[in-house]
C-alpha cells in the first residue's frame, strides 16, 4: 500500500512538470531570438544572477553556458549589494532569474543596470513583473500549476526554468558551431579531455620499443623482431627512417604456410602500403580507425613521414582510452 502511494505521488509530480514543459514549448516564441542575439553581441561577460532556487539554477545555467563557448559566471544579487557589482561593465549582458518577478535584491539592482544600459535577459513567469518591465528581453517560464501539492516548493517553475537555460545554451553552442574538441578542451580533467585532446605522440612506444628492421634484412630477421617486442608487428625501413612496409604475425603465417625460405629478403613478403599513423592524431581518432581496420598496432610518423614510434591499442586502453562509438564521423581526423 505504501509502495503503491509513493509511487503514485511521483508519477503525479513528474506528469504535471511534463504538462507545464510543454505549455512553454508550445508558447516558445522569438524572444528566445531575441536573448540569443543579445548574448551573441556580447562584447563582455555573461552574468546570470537570482536568490534562492533561482540562483542554484543560474549556477547551472551559467556552468552550462561557459562549457559550450559562451563564458558566462554567477554572481549573487545579495554580494552584489555590496561591493560585487563592481564586476559588471556596460558592455556585460545580465541573466535575472526570478519567477514571481519580485525579488527584492533584484529589485535594487534593477535601476543601478537601467541606468548603465546594461541588457537583461529576465527568466521569469510573471510578466506583469517589475523585473518583466525592466527587461530587455524576457523569457516566459510561467506554470499554470506547481507539482508542490501546497502550491509553494519551486517544481514545474524550476523545472522550466531550468529547461529554458538549457534551450537558450543549445542554440548558441549549435549557432556557433561549437565542436566536440572545444567542448573537451573546457573539461581537460574528464574522460571525454582524456580522449579528445591527448594525442598520439603521448602513448605512443619510442625508441628501442620500436619492432624495426631494414629494407635489406631478411624474414628471419623479422621474426626475431617480432618476439622481441610482441607487438605482431616489425615496421621496415628505408633509410632516414621512411618507412617501407610491415611484417606481421599474419604475413608470418601465410609465408609458412606456402613452405617459402625464411632466408627470404624481407623485401618480398611484407606488407605495403600500411596503416600509417601521425603523431598529432588525437587518440580517439586513431582508436576508431584500429576498431574499424581490425588492426592492433601501428607505426606512427612525423610531418615529414619519418617513423617516430609505434602505436598499440593495448596501451591506448591502458591510457582509459576507448572506442565504443565516442566519436561522431565529422571528429575523423583522416577525412
């Protein structure tokens, strides 16, 4: 009985925050238009202020805007009453965030941005509100009904507002073209920065870790090459370090399966052209085209085509690097 209670109380919560999210998109108009436009002009910082519930989702809605290439910070309207709102510039865009309209810190702050000029973007569902009549542009969160059965806890209104910053952030990031790079370079400590911006050059094998042989070495040459490193792999070279081919534990099998000499020149049995990797690929991308080719390792070369090293998915899992489609086809950096 109590478990049937609960979750009824739930999906009744959730079914009314649904009903009002979908009263704004259906009433979403060019104001939207309007906020992206002011933000897109900004020639200073985005700041998004509210008290309450509405400041914690400012937070978000700014962290979310400086992650997508649009810097924006929080400042809170009591700090900014006194001494903060020297932070704010006249080339600045302020978000206000404030359902009923009528918060009072924000309404002190209201005459002192009127009077620098500075655009604001109001997030409001009173728009009869002082804070609506100050506005340059005002987004509407308002909610026929609270999912609070006492009419009071900010839910559908939290919830739409928070909906609308989300709106508001996905246009500008989509507006700008901002790409997955970028958005990774923002979060160099996660695991999305691991994958996007380490390079190749930063897992790769270097030096004697490199199977490697000679154009004028032998079959046999490149077995004893193959054991020592286990990679399955021995890269051959011409000289200056361009690479002429590979030998692979397939080759190896397929030549002694045909009965041929292991005395053979190397020359007559390897592998060429190859998979061929630089040294600046992102490892995301290099991982994608090893899952894709079916290969576990490769030779990786400098600007000039030189062998500088070896790359080897083992060791790109080691670096917590991997594939299972984290890349859409537009981050292939051999496209």
């Amino acid at each position: 009985m109590i478990t049937e209670k609960l979750l009824s109380f739930a999906r009744e919560t959730l079914n009314i925050e649904i009903i009002e999210a979908q009263r704004m998109h259906d009433r979403l108009d060019n104001s939207i238009v309007t906020a992206c436009q002011l933000l897109l002009a900004c020639k200073g910082k985005v700041i998004v202020a509210g008290m309450g519930k509405s400041g914690h989702i400012g937070k978000k809605i700014a962290a979310s805007l400086t992650s997508t290439g649009t810097p924006a910070f929080f400042l809170h309207p009591s700090e900014a009453l006194h001494g903060d709102f020297g932070v704010i510039e006249t080339r600045d865009v302020i978000m206000l965030i404030s359902y009923s309209g009528k918060t009072r810190e924000l309404d002190v702050l209201l005459p002192l941005l009127e009077e620098s000029q500075i655009p604001i973007i109001a997030l409001t569902g009173n728009l009869s509100s002082s804070l609506a009549r100050a506005a340059t542009c005002v987004l509407n969160v308002h909610v026929e009904r609270e999912a609070c059965p006492m009419g009071v806890a900010p839910t559908s209104s939290a919830v739409n507002t928070l909906m609308m910053g989300d709106a508001l952030t996905m246009a500008l990031m989509r507006h700008r073209g901002f790409s997955l790079e970028q958005f990774a370079r923002s979060h160099p400590g996660g695991y999305l920065g691991a994958k996007l911006l380490n390079r190749v050059h930063h897992v790769m094998r270097r030096g004697n870790q490199i199977p490697r042989i000679t154009d004028q070495e032998t079959v046999m040459d490149a077995i004893f090459e193959l054991s020592r490193t286990g990679l399955g792999l021995t890269i051959i070279c011409e000289s200056e370090n361009q690479i002429a081919g590979v030998f692979t534990d397939r080759d190896l099998r397929r030549w002694l399966l045909n009965g041929r000499k292991l005395s053979a020149p190397i020359t007559a049995v390897m592998t060429n052209p190859c998979h061929l990797f630089s040294s600046d690929w992102c490892i995301a991308s290099a991982l994608e085209i090893m899952h894709k080719q079916r290969i576990t390792t490769a030779p990786v070369v400098d600007p000039k085509g030189k062998l500088v090293g070896v790359i080897n998915t083992h060791d790109l899992y080691q670096a917590e690097i991997s594939y299972r489609g984290i890349l859409p086809s537009t981050m292939n950096e051999t496209s």
